[in-house]
C-alpha cells in the first residue's frame, strides 16, 4: 500500500481549518470538522460490496462515503450557480481522472508518480470551472465519485474482472484529497490577497492630500465666499 497522501491532506485540511487559517462560515465548519474527521477514522472501515463469485470488491468508508455525505450537504444550501458549475466541473474531473485511471491499468507503470499529471489537471479545472471553494470542492468529489461508481460497475458486470479491489483506491483517493486542499487554500489566498489589497488601497486614500480648507480671518473665523452683486 502507498504512502496514504490523501489522508494527509485530509489532515491538513482539518488543521487549517481548526486553527482558523482557512475560515468557513460557522455551520460549514462544524460540517467540515466533523466531516473530515470522519474520513480519518472512517478510512479504516470498509464495506463488502455485491460482486460475483470469486471476486471481492471492499469500499473503504472514509475514503468515498463520508466525502460524498459532506458534498451532498453543501450540495443542498448552495447556490444555483454554484451548483451549476460544480456540475460541470463533475463531468471534466470524471472524464480526465477516468481515462488517466484506465490508461494506468492498461499500461501498469506507464506513469511512475500519476498524481504529478492528475492532481494538477484536477485543481486547474476546478478553479476554472468552479471559482468558488464550494463549487470548486463538490466539483473534485463529484467527479471522482463517479469514476468510482464507473470502475465498480466495469469490474463486476463485464469481462475485465479483478479477483480483488479496494474502491475508490489510492489514485483515485489522492487525487480527490489532494485537489480539495489545493484549490481550499488557493482560492482563500486569492481572496484573503484581494482583501489586504483594497483595505491598502483605501488606507492610501484616507491618508491622501487633505481638501484645501476655506481662507480664515485674520482673527482665526472662517470666510465664506460672497457674490457681489453688479451694478
């Protein structure tokens, strides 16, 4: 078994978020804290799944249903248009992590470190399609869902069968852990970055050249311009 780099983004996750250096709304973080907890300690269970005779086919818990559970709960109080880009961002990341996936088991170490090429394809097609750390988040975890359901699917109902698979597996999992946490932290660095620049901004506008102050008196009373009136 590799070294596990996706619980450790999940873990580092957790610690960013606990510690308030990526900052979620009050309801949202409760969530994630849990929720990512959940996948530490949940990524020790796995589930037998349905699969013909002779084969074993095991879901590990933390790994795919938990992150599914805390997507479809951000899924539910999100916005339209959040939605609709997680959305399309589901489809790319199933189809560019689905074929680098099959592309691996058809050519066993074609790709000596695959998550260098899909982590990367994933994080850029989630910020471009996403914008939003929700969007961007449920976009990399739909879209590996789906190439999980897909993988299970062929490996139990078709002829390229395994005697033994762990879903959603390493790369999968990694690549799913690792692009959350990467798009998480460069989008809330974009945005903290766009903060600390206005405030500057308008910090060099309060401290600006003062207005010219009306012409005073000799005894200190401000003058007012008058019109003369023409004679």
């Amino acid at each position: 078994m590799d070294f596990p780099l996706g619980s450790l983004a999940a873990l580092v996750c957790l610690i960013l978020i606990a510690s308030g250096l990526v900052r979620f709304e009050t309801a949202r973080y409760k969530v994630l804290v849990l929720g990512l907890a959940g996948v530490l300690a949940g990524s020790f269970l796995v589930i037998p799944l349905p699969a013909p005779k002779g084969v074993q086919v095991l879901l590990n818990a933390g790994h795919s249903l938990i992150p599914v559970l805390i997507a479809a709960a951000f899924w539910l109080e999100a916005p339209a248009e959040d939605k609709y880009r997680a959305s399309l961002g589901t489809l790319a990341i199933c189809i560019i992590v689905y074929c680098l996936a099959a592309l691996l088991d058809l050519e066993p170490g074609l790709l000596r470190y695959p998550l260098i090429f899909s982590v990367p394809i994933a994080a850029v097609i989630a910020l471009l399609l996403g914008r939003t750390v929700y969007a961007a988040s449920l976009g990399i975890v739909g879209g590996c869902t789906l190439v999980v359901l897909i993988r299970y699917f062929e490996t139990t109902f078709t002829l390229q069968v395994k005697a033994f698979l762990e879903l959603p597996g390493d790369l999968i999992w990694n690549t799913m852990s690792l692009s959350v946490l990467t798009t998480s932290v460069l989008i809330q660095a974009v945005e903290r970055i766009k903060l600390l620049s206005g405030n500057r901004w308008k910090t060099k506008e309060a401290e600006g050249p003062a207005a010219e102050a009306p012409p005073s008196a000799p005894d200190g009373t401000e003058q007012s311009e008058e019109l003369i009136p023409l004679e």
